[in-house]
C-alpha cells in the first residue's frame, strides 16, 4: 500500500530502498568493528522479537557487533538510566524506542551530544531534530495503519452504530497517529458511527479500559486497538462479559493470527513489518556510520490481513513458514478431484 502518513516534523517517507549500503562501505565497516546497542520500549512482543531479528541479521551480513539489547518495559526511568549508561559506553551507534515524548527528551539528547551516533524508531521525542540530534526516525506508517483498521472493521459494524477505540495513554507517536487516522476514516466514510474513547497505561488495563467503556455504551458494536497485546486482553475481556463484537487490531503477533484464524471476534489485522523495519533500522545505522546521512525519516507500508490472507501474511510479516497451530485452525479445503467421477 502506498505511504500516507508524515513522520514526526511532517516529513514525507522514504522507503527502505533508499537504504543501499556499497560493498566498499560495507568493508570499511567491517574493518572498524562497529558496535551497536538497541534501547526497546520492551523486548517481549512478537513485534519487538520480529525487529531485533532484522536488527541483528543485517546487522551481522556487515560484520556488525549488537553489544547490548535494553528492555525499558515501558517505563521512562528505566530508558533515561540505560541510555546514561550507554552514553558513558559509547558504542558507535544507539538504536532506540523512545517510550515517550518529553519525558525522554533529554537523555536522548545527551546521546545526541556525544560520538554515538542515534538511530530513532517510531517515535522522535520533543525537541530533537534529524541530521542534528539523530539521523533518522525507522518506523511504520502509523497513520496507514489506522486507515486500514478502520476499513477492516467497517464492514461489520451496522449503520448508525456506536464502536470502540481503545487507545494507549501515554504520549506516543505511533499510537495517537493510529487512532487520529481511524477516527479521520470513520469521519469520512461512515460519518453514520460514533466512536467512544478508552485509554490503558499498561497492557494489563487494557482490559478494564473495554470494560469501562461497555458499561457506559452499551450498544457498542464493534472495537478497534491500536496494537496486539492489549488488544487480546480486550478481547479476553469482552468473553469474560459474555459478549461477541467485531475486532481489528494493529500487529500480527501470533496470538492475534490465530485469533483471526478461527473466524471469531478478530475481523482483521493491520500489520506492521517489524523484521523488515529492523533491517531498515540496521541499514541506516551503517549508512550514519559510514559517514552518509540516511533519510530523516523512513517507513514501511501496513498490511491489510483477512482471515482469507492470514496464512500468507504471516509468512511475509514473520519471514518464515506460519506455525502448525497456525495452519491447523484454516477451514480446509476439498480434495482436489474428489468430486471427480471415477472412470
């Protein structure tokens, strides 16, 4: 799908093409031996396992070094300690998830003022500006990826209804584009649907946001959240109440592939490309080092995911075959021929 959203200083996007790293660049880098650390919001999702693998594996075709992978587990503190930390190290180059905006700024930007260079993910916090302060922000677009789960949902929600959006409350980049993108969708093209806002501080709230919001609307008709986790404790939730509503999610972890696998309440996924985000990340990592500076931001396209698409989708988010568990849960098809006569 094309590119619709604007990085964090309205810039448009650059595709992970723009990436190319020569041969004789990649000696040189070889040579030096490069060190790279990578600061996560967590390490434990399906999609962080997904971008640490891209990360690593390009990475590694240049000879390059991870020395360190950080698991703030969302929290500001946590991410200000270890990139302190990681600043008085000085690895050649930090790859980092800021968990929040303001809250972060500052030791972002000490990185900023030493040799280490900064390679951003998603977010950009506030302040900081490409070329000065970091080379480049890797990330999805964000904002595609609520278009297309609004779209997803949309034909399972009747007219005149009232629908959920359950949104993250922190002050996060890539969350609020996905919601501002739903609601601007719905507005336009099912101006007949009313959206109520829940917010959770952490996955585990997720949950009671749902609850919360189904006890004051009772009438709701169909949910989106805006990543997979919380999402599937939200659909927990929703079981727990006895309920069944049309959901869509951003992210295809596995847990969520074989929820829209069955057929039952998930009706699609607007997928990320953690690996191949990684990889993008890698790549501009080797291009600052090598002296060139890389776009100031760069994105990959969301994928629409239908139970009908799940199998092949998987493969291409997760770059490998879909798990067993996976497959067993797809409708099977006739046996070729076996409605054949025999002659």
């Amino acid at each position: 799908m094309p590119i619709v959203g604007l990085g964090p200083h309205g810039e448009r996007a650059a595709g992970p093409e723009h990436l190319v790293i020569s041969d004789a660049e990649s000696d040189l880098i070889r040579k030096r031996g490069v060190t790279v650390a990578v600061v996560l919001h967590t390490s434990g999702s399906d999609w962080a396992k997904q971008l640490l693998a891209g990360i690593a594996t390009e990475l590694g075709r240049h000879g390059t070094a991870v020395v360190d992978v950080v698991d703030c587990k969302f929290d500001r503190d946590t991410q200000n300690r270890a990139l302190d930390r990681l600043c008085a190290e000085a690895p050649d180059v930090i790859i980092s998830l800021p968990v929040g905006s303001t809250s972060v700024a500052e030791a972002h930007r000490g990185i900023a003022r030493s040799s280490t260079k900064l390679i951003l993910l998603d977010n950009a916090p506030s302040g900081l500006l490409p070329g000065k302060d970091y080379a480049s922000v890797v990330s999805a677009d964000n904002f595609g990826l609520g278009k297309i789960a609004a779209e997803l949902l949309s034909s399972h929600v009747p007219k005149g209804s009232t629908i959920g959006l359950i949104n993250y409350a922190a002050d996060f980049f890539v969350t609020n584009e996905r919601a501002l993108a739903f609601r601007t969708w719905m507005d336009r093209y099912r101006p007949d649907i009313v959206v109520k806002s829940g917010r959770f501080s952490n996955i585990t709230e997720a949950g009671s946001a749902i609850d919360s919001l189904l006890s004051e609307n009772s009438e709701t008709k169909g949910v989106f959240v805006v990543w997979d986790e919380p999402a599937i404790e939200v659909i927990k939730a929703i079981r727990r109440r006895g309920h069944k509503l049309p959901v869509t999610m951003v992210d295809l972890g596995i847990t969520a592939a074989m929820e829209l696998a069955t057929g039952d309440m998930v009706k699609g996924v607007a997928a990320q490309q953690p690996y191949d985000q990684g990889v993008a990340a890698a790549d501009a990592a080797l291009l600052a080092i090598a002296g060139r500076q890389p776009p100031p931001w760069i994105a990959l396209p969301g994928l629409a995911v239908t139970e009908q698409s799940v199998i092949q989708d998987y493969q291409i988010v997760w770059h490998a075959p879909a798990p067993p568990e996976l497959i067993q849960l797809m409708p099977k098809s006739p046996r070729r021929g076996a409605d054949r006569a025999v002659e």
